[in-house]
C-alpha cells in the first residue's frame, strides 16, 4: 500500500511511517511530495494522504495524526499509548504533554537539519522510534536523575521554564510584523508553510500566545494600531489604508471605527487635539 504526505518530515511524518510500517501495513511504501502536490500524486498514485488538511489521517482537534492512526486502527500496545503524547508534544509544541516531548523535537530537528533526503531521514527516523518503542516497553520507570541537585534544576525546569511561549509562537510574531511592515498580505496558510506547522493546529493555538485573538483578529489588531501611527503622519486617509493592507478607504473606516469606536478622521482630529493641548 502506497501512503503519501508532505516533504521536510519532522515529527508526525516520520513518527507516522514508523507506526504504519511497524504495525499497520509491513511493506508500506512512503511517499514525500510537495505540500500542494500531495492529493494530485495521491490520486495519480492510488496512495494514502496523510498529515495534510482535509483528509482522513490528520490532526483531529487536539490531537496529531499519529494519535488519529492508533484510534483509527485500534491499536492497544501500552507502549505506543505511552509515545503517543510525547510524539504530540514534540508535534504540536506542547512539550508540557511529556516530559520527553522537547528532547524528541530536538533529536528530530536536528537529525532533519544533517539528513536533507527525506527517504534517508526516514531510514535514520525509524532507528529513533524503534528506540522510543523499546524505551516505553521496557525503561519506562527507569530514572536517570540521581542527586538532589539534578532534582533541584527539573524542578526548577517544571516550575518556570516548562510553560514558555513556543518557538513558532515568537517567530510567527515576527513574521507578521514583517508583513505588516512591508504592506504585504499575511494568510494563516502561508505563515503555517512558513513556520511547517499543521494549519488547524495554528489556527487552534493562535489565540494563546497572542492576546487571546483568533487570527484574523490579530492581523486586523496590528493594522489598526499602524494606522493609528499613521494618522499622525501627513499621509492621507487613502493612502493610510493602502499602508496598512486594506482594500480601500471605505473597508478601512469600517474596520477602524469597529475596533475604536471613531472614523479615522475623527481620530486624527484627536489626535491633533491632544498634541495642542499638551503643547500648550
């Protein structure tokens, strides 16, 4: 059987065919595409997609496609119940799920960085989840930690560094300043892309790390709070809107008097206003 996903695998994608191989179907052949050509070649080759949007073997609410293959398929082995929110963290960036979850994340980044052939990262990959595998089986109990020192530091670790903002989180901050900044279009697809992140898990985590804001309601946030900059500036009312991404004048002075309560000429006025009176 013939299963297809996106290329640059890191954690779900090389976890996956670890599971399919292991014990789904033996003599699985895995395929890596390019993203937008996954459901084209999937046709064409009367393959399975999978981690991808909008398909069966996916992330299914809070959880990724490796957790979507075990309930799909039933599979009871304890051990795999045990990898399961390890590989989750590691996947989604909550490596509060599992204390090995942010080891798993580094092991797999940086075997994706020394291995660019994604069949040769997946021969190197199946080693790691073998690995995982018999870890769970076997050496689940077993503790490394031997002093109160190395105690001390995990505590330290679970009480104020576990809970810290993902890297994709910072990192999307910046590239959406960067649009911003350069007036071009910011889509939840193209940044999920950018950052090689799950598209509904994006959408899904978005609002914790960023003021509690859906997506959409975030870009409009930070485009207002430009034009707001802006409207102290000499440009007109048009070219504040083209500036900050909108369609048009119109669409701007909607979308600015619902988050201010204002048209942007009354703002500006303002504005003006309170320059004066603290001038005086």
């Amino acid at each position: 059987m013939k299963w297809i996903t996106r290329e640059h695998p890191k954690i779900d994608r090389i976890a996956c065919p670890w599971l399919i191989r292991r014990f789904i179907d033996k003599e699985a052949e895995i395929i890596y595409v390019p993203a937008e050509q996954v459901l084209s070649k999937a046709a064409a080759l009367n393959a399975i997609p999978f981690d991808v949007p909008d398909v069966e073997y996916s992330h299914h609410k809070d959880l990724c496609t490796f957790d979507y293959f075990i309930s799909k398929h039933q599979l009871k082995d304890p051990a795999l119940l045990k990898m399961a929110p390890i590989i989750r963290g590691a996947d989604t960036d909550r490596h509060d799920l599992s204390a090995q979850a942010a080891g798993l994340w580094a092991i797999s980044a940086g075997l994706a960085y020394n291995f660019k052939n994604d069949e040769e990262l997946l021969e190197k990959g199946m080693l790691i989840y073998d690995a995982l595998y018999s870890w769970a089986s076997h050496l689940y109990g077993e503790k490394h930690i031997q002093t109160p020192a190395e105690h001390l530091l995990m505590e330290i670790y679970n009480k104020f560094l576990k809970h810290k903002v993902p890297g994709w989180a910072k990192e999307l901050k910046e590239i959406i300043q960067d649009q911003l900044d350069t007036n071009l279009s910011v889509s939840l697809g193209d940044v999920s892309k950018e950052l090689d992140i799950n598209p509904a898990y994006l959408s899904r985590e978005f609002s914790k790390y960023f003021d509690n804001l859906s997506f959409g309601d975030y870009i409009r946030k930070k485009r207002i709070d430009k034009a707001i900059e802006l409207l102290q500036t000499s440009y007109s009312l048009t070219e504040i809107a083209y500036l900050t991404g909108f369609s048009d004048q119109s669409h701007f002075t909607r979308i600015f008097k619902k988050h201010t309560g204002k048209n942007p000429s009354d703002y500006r006025k303002e504005l003006k206003k309170g320059k004066k009176d603290t001038n005086r």
